[in-house]
C-alpha cells in the first residue's frame, strides 16, 4: 500500500474478552488505506497470540509490545511509527462502525481540519445494550461557525466534548510539528494530549455521526482510580502550565472541563482514605487556582448548575462536608434519573403490549395464508394428475396414430408394387376397349 490514509493506534493490556470485537471492526472498516499498530502494553493473558494470527491473516496489521508501562506510553510508541496522513487512538475493549474511518477523514479533508470529532454510543455489557450519548458531542455547545478554534471559541472549545482520544481523529503532522505526547501514567495520560491539541489546533472540526461504540462497564483503571486520584489532578495541573506557557489557555472553558473532570474522579472514588487525601492535595497545593478554578459572582460562569456551590466547597470546606454535598447532588440526580428510567420502562411495557397484539394479529394472518396455501397446492396437486392423465392419453393417441401411419405406408407400398406390375399393365390394356365404351355410355 503507497498511501497510508489514517494509522490507528491500539494499545492492548488482557483484553482477550473484547479484542476480537475490536480488531474484527477496525480490519472491516470502508476506508482500505489504513495500518493497524496494536502495542501490547506487556499482556498476560492471550491477546499477544491472538494479534500474532490478525498479523497473519492481514498484512496492515503491525504488532508491537512493550513491559506494562499503560497505555500513554504504548500510544507514544504506536505514534513513532505511524505513517498515516491523520490518527485515531482507539482502545482494545471497543468496537467501532465500519464507516468510522471514512467518514471522518473525509470531514477532516473536507475541511482540512487539525482534528475532528465524532459522536458516539455507550455500550452496557451488563445489559448488552447500547445507548446514544450526548456527551461525546454536546450539541448546546456545538459552535454555529465550523471549523472552529480556541480563539474563535473560547468559552466552548473545551465543553463542546471530553478530553478522550477515542472518538478523534488527529492531522500526524500537526501532532508533530506540536511535539504532543500522551504522559507516561496510570490514569488521565490522555488528559494532556486531547487538551493541548484542542487548543492549539487552527481548525478543529465535526463529524456528528455516532460511529464510536465506548464500552460502559469497563473494570481496570476506571474501577481502580483511587490508586492513582492524585495523578490524575496532576494531569490537569501539567496540562495547565502547558496551555499557559504557549499562551493558548481558554480560562473559562478549561475551568469547567477541569472541574467536570475532578468531580467525576472524586465520585469515581471508592476507598475513602484516598479521597481525602486527594482533596486536601487540591487545597494545600494551590491546584484549584493552577486550574483557574475560582469562585465566580457570574451564576453562569460554570456551565453546570451546581458547579459553583461546588468550587465554594472544594476552596474551603472540609472532604467530609464535599463528600456530604455530593452526595446529596448525585442522590437527587440519581432519583430523577430513576423516575426517568421508571416512566421509560412504563412506555417500554405498553409498547411491548401494543407490539405483541399486532404480533398476535400478524400470526392470525399467517395461519390464514397458510390454510390458503395449503388449499391452493391441493387444487395444484388435483390439476397435477389430471394433466398427468391428459399427457398419457395423449401419448396413447400419439402410439395409435403412429401405428395406422405405418399401416397406411405398407397398403400404398402394396398398391405402388401392384401398378407397376407386367400383370397390371397388361390388364389395363386388355381392359382399354371396355372401359371406353363405358364411359362413353355415361356421358
């Protein structure tokens, strides 16, 4: 292959479970020109032998392993090498729609964009459902003038997706020239990254169609943040001091998604020692002002309602009065949600009556047209022995027809050997005389 149009990076670590799903989706994808870089990120389990067999059968298929150094470092690693004219960074455990890739180079190409973003769909295995969802592209914050940027959009550059490399493709060469790398950490290493590149990108543009299948119930780093909250919160300082020294920082927009971010890893949180630990390294070490996390007098400055009361908190209560606070957020959100989620079974059971009774209705047809059917081949079947009974008499006609022919050329051979006879012609002439006169009597 000359071109490699899009190089898709995939850092793997045990992913046995999902990788055949993965792989099988990325190798069907419409667009051809692609090359597959699986990094194993030191797998223990049989991801390696079941990328050695992809790397078989297809030939774009490139396999790289690394000791477990998390999937930062594999993405770098990946990247070294990457040829292609743009870049996704897609995960081992998702599955993607096999227009992914076309449709958003294509929009990238279109609009010769440094980065476009795709919408997506959450994946509960659980359940084994799937679900839209509006966090991958916020459509309220969606600019009315696209391609957009950091100056052009200030205040939404950052809110209009999430900080995730997944559901994004990225121009190689503006990666390049921007000398951007993921960080070489447990959780939050592609905070960095996906940040930085939003705001320096000159034109950042948008695919909305869902093609991106995020798998929900994920175990791993997500289930274990609390090993490493602090790292996170230090991704985000990092990523700050980053924006501000190549003076592209959007204030607002970066303390909103900052803050978004940090509640999410704190309520994320499962073991309580660490959480304290964590939110008092956010107030002794200046982190929330690094973040340009401030209380505002503008009710409107944080996008989400109760963002506001929760800087207030953050700044200067206590973990166990922001835990309180929290939770009393997330049990009035979870109860609406769970009314939500009632009324939407409701309409789902009434649904599944008015569906089983036109399934009903539709079955009585069938029985109906089958009884027709069955009619229908006995009358073929009747009609079936009487032409079966006509084609035999026809073909006893045929036998007789055949016989009186053949009885018919044995008299007329009887006849042509007797008038050509000495006898006959004889005869004929003794008879001349009489038979003259015969026929003159008649007339």
């Amino acid at each position: 292959m000359d071109e490699v149009k899009v190089s898709v990076i995939v850092p793997v670590y045990n992913a046995q479970d999902h990788l055949s799903q993965c792989i099988d989706s990325i190798l069907s994808q419409t667009l051809k020109e692609i090359e597959i870089i699986c990094v194993d990120d030191g797998s223990s389990d049989a991801s390696v032998e079941m990328l050695e067999e992809y790397a078989r059968i297809d030939s774009r298929l490139t396999l790289l392993k690394q000791d477990h150094k998390y999937a930062g470092t594999a993405r770098n690693y990946g990247k070294s090498i990457a040829k292609g004219e743009y870049l996704v960074f897609w995960d081992a455990d998702d599955y993607f729609a096999p227009d992914a890739l076309q449709e958003m180079y294509e929009q990238c190409i279109k609009d010769d964009a440094d980065v476009c973003i795709c919408s997506g769909w959450r994946y509960f295995e659980d359940g084994d459902y799937e679900e839209p969802s509006g966090r991958y592209i916020r459509k309220k914050e969606v600019p009315e003038i696209i391609p957009f940027n950091a100056k052009t959009e200030p205040d939404h550059v950052l809110s209009v997706t999430v900080e995730v490399p997944w559901n994004k493709m990225f121009r190689r060469k503006f990666i390049e020239d921007q000398h951007l790398d993921f960080q070489p950490i447990r959780n939050c290493n592609d905070v960095f990254f996906v940040i930085n590149a939003m705001c320096l990108a000159q034109r950042v543009t948008l695919c909305q169609k869902r093609l991106v299948y995020y798998r929900k119930n994920k175990t791993g780093l997500v289930a274990s943040v609390h090993k490493s909250l602090k790292g996170g919160f230090d991704a985000w300082r990092d990523t700050a001091r980053s924006l501000k020294e190549k003076n592209v920082m959007p204030e607002r927009s970066f303390a909103n998604r900052a803050l978004e971010s940090i509640i999410y890893l704190m309520s994320s949180c499962t073991d309580y020692e660490a959480y304290k630990e964590a939110f008092l390294y956010l107030q002794n070490e200046n982190m929330l002002d690094e973040l340009c996390i401030y209380e505002q007098d503008n009710p409107d400055y944080y996008y989400v309602d109760y963002h506001n009361e929760a800087v207030r908190r953050l700044r200067n209560g206590s973990p166990d009065e922001f835990a309180g606070f929290m939770w009393r957020v997330f049990f009035m959100k979870e109860g609406a949600a769970a009314s939500k989620l009632r009324k939407k079974n409701e309409d789902s059971k009434n649904q599944n009556t008015k569906q089983k009774k036109e399934i009903s209705k539709l079955k009585d047809q069938v029985s109906s047209l089958k009884a027709e059917i069955a009619s229908l081949k006995e009358t073929i079947d009747s009609d079936k022995t009487k032409i079966t009974a006509l084609k035999e008499d026809k073909e006893r006609l045929k036998a007789d027809v055949n016989q009186l022919k053949v009885k018919v050329k044995a008299l007329q051979d009887e006849i042509k050997v007797i008038t050509e006879s000495v006898t006959f012609k004889a005869g004929r002439a003794m008879t001349w005389l009489p038979r003259k006169l015969r026929d003159g009597m008649k007339d």
